[in-house]
C-alpha cells in the first residue's frame, strides 16, 4: 500500500514538473524570458520590489576612455566629466561586451548636440570578423524630415532602409541636453528620449551583445554619462 | 486500503454494486493526463528546436542565384550574403550571383558595399536554388543623412 501511495506523489512530481517545463518552452516560443514572466508577476504582487533593476556597466566618463574600444574612427576625449566623440566614429563599451548580455536598458544623459546630423546609441552589438553586427537607436536631425529611427548592421554594413522610423520634423534637436534610453526587451526594443517613448520596434535577428556610441559627419555632441541596467 | 476506509456494512445493505469502484481509476487519470502533457512537451521542445540554428540545418539548405544592378540598372558587384550565414560572396561582374548551403526557410539576403547594404526577405526550399531576378543595391550617399 505505501508503495502505491509514493508512486502516486511520484506522479504529480513529474505533472508539476512537466507543466513547468511547458510553461517555460511557451514563454521561450513567443521570446518572452522565464525571469522577466516571473518578475512582472512578483512586481504585481509586491508592489514593483520584487525585481529592482541592477547597474550592469556604466561610465560618467571623469577619466579617460579606457573602458571603451574604438571601432572606427577616432574616439575622441573626455573633458570636465563629459564624454564628447569626434564627429565620426564608433565605440563600444568594453564592460557591456563581457558575457552575453541580452536584454536590458541603456542609456545616455545629457546628450548635448551642438551641430551636425545627429548620433545613434548601439545596443546588441558585437564586432565580429566581418565587422559589427547589431542595431543603433538614432537620435537624427539629418534623416529627412528629423527623426528617431532604428537601424540595423549586418557584418559591419549599415542597412540602408532603417527598420523602424518616427519622423519629427519640429523636433528642437540641437542645444539642448537630453537623456536617451533604449529598453532592449526580447525581440521589441522602445527608445525613450527625456522619459518620453518616441519609437518601439521589433527585430529577431540579434539576440544579444554589447552597447556604443556612434557619431558620423560632421556631429558635435557631448554625453554625461552612460549607464546600462538590468531591465526592471 | 486502511481499516478506516473500509466501506460499512450498510453501504452493502442492498448487494454487492453492479460495478466496484476501480482504486486504480485515478492513478490511471493521472497517467493519461502524464501522457498528454509529454506529448504537448515534445511538441514544444521540437517547436524550440527548429527554430534554432541546429534546427533550421536539420531541415536542410537550399540555393539562391540573382543579379545586382545599381540604381541605373548596370550590373553592380556587391557582396551578397545571408544574415546569421557566415559566408560573404561576391557578385560577379555582371552581377550575377550564386549562393549555396543557405538553411531552409524565411531568410534575409543582404546585398552590400564595403559600408551599406539593402536587405531583402526570401524564402529558402531545401534542396532548390530560388531564383530572385534583379535585386537593387543604391549607395547611401551619407550614413544616417537624408536616405
């Protein structure tokens, strides 16, 4: 009799476990992470406690740009706690490259542009034998008429077609400092600039990778800070 | 079955049932819904599967042939590849092109300079060479500026 009893529990073990395991393999279908389900479910729960977002990489660029590696172009300086690229070039953030990070939040305060055709924040990014693969948010007043947009590199070429655009042509784009963020969530990725959603977009091509800074003409722009963060 | 789950005397007082309880019925019950619930994993753990790079192998490669031409129509040698495939060839001359070894599936064929590329989507049959035509590759001027 206590045998029967104990398969019995046995059972239910593997049913729990089985449901649990299908539950997981749903989520993973649509591209939605076991701990991000767990977490908006916690966050109900617990008032938004359960899941505090972590600082994954950051730089408020009081010293040099050691913490960056330049992939194209030169990088430009540091100055009074400001990081301000020259007016073509790419980098990436050294720290963010560690691992396979794959979702998360980013961001860039007071991005200053002065002058020129605007400057993008990479997310997803690595450089690869064949140049760099990811995708840019772009902060753009030289993509007619003004605009948000998203882009997309596929070994080191830039697509030409941006995969997601937000046109703003009364946009004040210049001589005013702004804080940029992008959330990378699986496959959709939103950019906030000033905490204000301008573009959402969706992609699978790149499921993780790093973040940089790209400026390309004759751009003049200085960055406070950059700061990446788990996702809440 | 303990004493104490016996059945009394009086549930008996007409006769024995026409049908005794089967104490296996719910073992039997969980069993059934075991079973169900491993086939619906397997489901899903295939579903999961083929969509990973080893997955879209197992469903086999096909082939892709084209021409790049430029703005004008002239044949343009660009470099043609397939996002998430390694290998980068270059159109000929006349801008033809031939690609094997592409997974099966919905793919993304890229056709590029050394700076920009245009994407175009594609459906790869394994074992079939899909014939696109003419695709166009038009040079962004300047990245990021008034394409």
């Amino acid at each position: 009799m206590k045998k029967n009893h104990g398969q019995g529990l046995a059972e239910y073990a593997i049913l729990l476990a089985l449901i649990a395991v299908g539950i997981a393999l749903i989520l993973q279908l649509y591209g939605i992470s076991v701990y991000e389900a767990y977490c908006s479910v916690a966050d109900r729960v617990s008032g938004g406690k359960a899941c505090q977002p972590d600082e994954i990489c950051g730089d408020d660029f009081s010293s040099d740009l050691s913490g960056w590696t330049t992939l194209e172009g030169k990088p430009g300086n540091t100055l009074n706690g400001a990081y301000c690229p020259s007016s073509y070039t790419r980098v990436i953030n050294k720290c963010s490259t560690n691992g396979s990070l794959e979702d998360y939040t980013v961001s860039l305060n007071g991005a200053n542009l002065t002058s020129g055709w605007g400057y993008g924040l990479m997310f997803r990014a690595e450089n690869t034998p064949n140049g760099m693969n990811g995708y840019v948010f772009q902060y753009d007043p030289g993509y007619s008429p003004g605009s948000f947009i998203f882009r997309k590199w596929v070994n080191g070429r830039e697509l030409s077609v941006p995969f997601a655009v937000a046109k703003a042509p009364n946009y004040s784009w210049y001589n005013a400092p702004r804080d940029i963020e992008v959330v990378v969530d699986g496959n959709t990725f939103t950019a906030y600039v000033d905490g204000k959603a301008v573009l959402t977009a969706t992609d699978s091509t790149y499921t993780s990778g790093g973040s940089g800074i790209r400026t390309w003409d004759s751009t003049l722009v200085c960055f406070d800070e950059f700061e990446m963060q788990s996702n809440p | 079955m303990s004493f104490e789950e016996s059945p009394t005397l009086d549930e008996y007082k007409g006769g024995l049932p026409e049908k005794m309880p089967d104490p296996s019925a719910q073992k039997k019950r969980v069993r059934f819904i075991l079973g169900i619930l491993l086939a619906v994993v397997l489901f899903l753990g295939g579903a999961n599967f083929l969509q990973s790079e080893a997955g879209s192998l197992l469903m086999g490669t096909g082939a892709i042939r084209g021409k790049v031409v430029d703005a004008q129509g002239s044949p343009f040698q660009a470099d043609v590849f397939v996002i998430g495939v390694e290998q980068i060839i270059s159109a000929a001359p006349d801008g033809s092109f031939f690609m094997e070894r592409i997974p099966a599936g919905e793919q993304s064929l890229v056709v590029a300079n050394a700076t920009s590329g245009q994407e175009y989507p594609v459906k790869i049959t394994a074992g079939q060479t899909l014939d696109i035509g003419q695709v166009q590759f038009v040079v962004a001027v300047t990245p990021g500026a008034g394409q």
